[in-house]
C-alpha cells in the first residue's frame, strides 16, 4: 500500500493515466444537492485568502495494466465525486472566455493529450455513462442522451452563470482542493477486503453489490469487462436490482439448506463459494445466471412453454 497527500489537480493532472471505474462499481449517481454542495464548498474555498487548501476526501485506486508510457488506474472509492468535478472542469472550460485557461483545462485535467485515441480521456466510467461522457468531452452535446452525466453538466453551467464568482475564480477554488490517495496494490492488499471496509455501513451497497464485486473485484479489469458482460448484466435484464439479494438469498437455500438472514447474504455467499472446489468465478457467474432464468420464469411466468407458463401462474 502506498498513501501520501496531493493536490486533486496533481492527481489527475499528469500525463498519461487514465481512471477507470469499473464494472463492479454503481453508475453515476450524484443528484443536484450534492453537486450543489461541491460547488458552493468550491465557492467558499475560492474567496478565502486564509485557506490555501482544503481537504476533498481519499481516493482508493488498484493500479491496473501500466506500461512505461501510460498508466491504468482502477478506481475503488471517490469515483463519484472525482466524476463530479471532472464535470465541473468541462463547465468551466465551456464558460470561461480565456483560451489559455481553455487549453490547460482540456490538455491537462480532462484528456491524455499525446495519448492514442483509445486513452486520450482521462475518465472512463462505466459502459452506460462512458458513451456520454465521451461526448460530453469531444463538444458533442447533442448527441448526447439524458443521464445524470449530462444533467450535472448543466447543473454546473447554470451554477457558474448564476455565481458572484468568475470561471477563473471557481478555478483557483478547485487548484485548492487537496486529496489523499491510497494505492493497493494485488499481491500484497485484498481490494475487496479494504472496498468492504470503506462500505462497512452497509447504506449504499446491497448484497447483490457485495457480491458482484467480491466475483469480479480480483479480475483484471479485462476479465472484469467479460464477466460483467456475459453474465452479471444478463442477471439484471433477468431480474430487477432490488430482486438480486433476494434471487441469490434463495439460490444460496437451495444449495445449503439453510436460509440466510437478509442483512447476512454476503457473508454467507462467502462461506459458500470458498468452500467450493470446482468453480472459478465465471463458473459461478455461469450457474448463477443459469439458475437466475429459471428464478425470473417463477416470477413472471414467463418460460419458453406456454403451458408451464399457464402451471406457473
């Protein structure tokens, strides 16, 4: 493990690293409260010549797949925030009239300017939001579909209209932001014993979150990518999120014989799967998608046979 403190611009600012979001984490999400918050704190911080820095939070990362040229890393922690305000920079980048500010702001902070096409933005979140931050950062705004990406966006321009505060002033209040970052690395931290302890209060993350990530958490993020794709995502056009922890809560009765408490699943889940010899995490993944179609054909009465169909119901 490797941790220090830095400037949040520091962070994002050098060249040639690109910041994933992987598939195990949820989409963005940040609703208008919060980003309005961030701003307003950015406010503050900008016209306080008393305050020189001001702590943004901890940002977890594993390093993934680097070269000497370029490096991958995966984020475990902060990624809402960090898109947050990634938003931000492309707000003021659109709102400011200076065209130094313009360029360092692009070149800098939002894309690999030297890298190849495949790695030039900086932030690659998730497969749903990915296509329209992508947009967002190439001036393609109207080809962009509604999500919370593009919602904030706006949110963050009309914030920036509407302030006492210059582009260049909400700036200078973002060059104050200070983060610690914490990098793990595989062989010598588990990340998903440290993503447990960071989500410890159970809030945000079902169990069905807990065990995604668990599954999926130790791939490389190219595995990640695969096993997402092939069978966690059919699990959810399957069934519906809330019904996930649910699903695997009587998987788990059907194969042991004992029915978890609900707020237990993931521990149980973990006791189960390491006590299995013959399956690797995308067999499970395999059997757990399997078993997930004939669990929606119980619910919905909706088999290939009509007349299973007409038994079920």
């Amino acid at each position: 493990m490797k941790a220090d403190n830095l400037s949040f611009l520091e962070f994002i600012g050098a060249g040639k690293r690109t910041f994933y979001i992987p598939v195990y984490q949820r989409n963005y999400d940040w609703k208008r409260m919060q980003c309005i918050t961030l701003f307003r704190d950015i406010e503050s911080i900008a016209v306080n010549k008393n305050r020189n820095s001001h702590f943004l939070g901890t940002i977890v990362y594993v390093e993934g797949d680097s070269t000497a040229n370029f490096r991958q890393f995966i984020l475990i922690d902060e990624q809402q925030r960090l898109t947050s305000i990634m938003l931000l920079l492309k707000a003021i980048l659109d709102s400011t009239m200076i065209e130094e500010l313009k360029i360092d702001i692009k070149d800098s902070y939002l894309t690999n300017r030297f890298s190849p096409e495949a790695l030039k933005i900086k932030l690659k979140p998730m497969k749903s939001d990915s296509c329209n931050f992508e947009k967002l950062i190439n001036d393609q705004i109207d080809d962009m579909e509604d999500s919370q990406i593009l919602l904030n966006y706006n949110l963050f321009i009309d914030l920036i209209r509407e302030s006492n505060l210059s582009p260049e002033e909400i700036y200078h209040g973002i060059q104050k932001l200070e983060i610690v970052y914490i990098q793990l690395t595989k062989e010598k931290e588990n990340p998903q014993l440290i993503f447990e302890s960071l989500n410890s209060t159970g809030l945000d993350l079902t169990q069905a979150d807990l065990i995604r990530n668990y599954l999926l958490m130790g791939q490389t993020y190219d595995c990640q990518e695969k096993l997402y794709n092939s069978y966690w995502l059919k699990l959810e056009k399957l069934l519906p999120d809330v019904m996930i922890s649910d699903y695997i809560r009587d998987y788990l009765t059907l194969k042991t014989g004992i029915i978890s408490n609900k707020d237990r699943v993931y521990n149980n889940f973990k006791e189960y799967y390491q006590s299995l010899d013959n399956y690797d995490a995308e067999g499970f993944l395999d059997e757990l998608t399997t078993y997930g179609e004939y669990y929606s054909w119980f619910k919905y009465c909706n088999s290939p046979d009509e007349e299973v169909n007409w038994r079920l119901s």
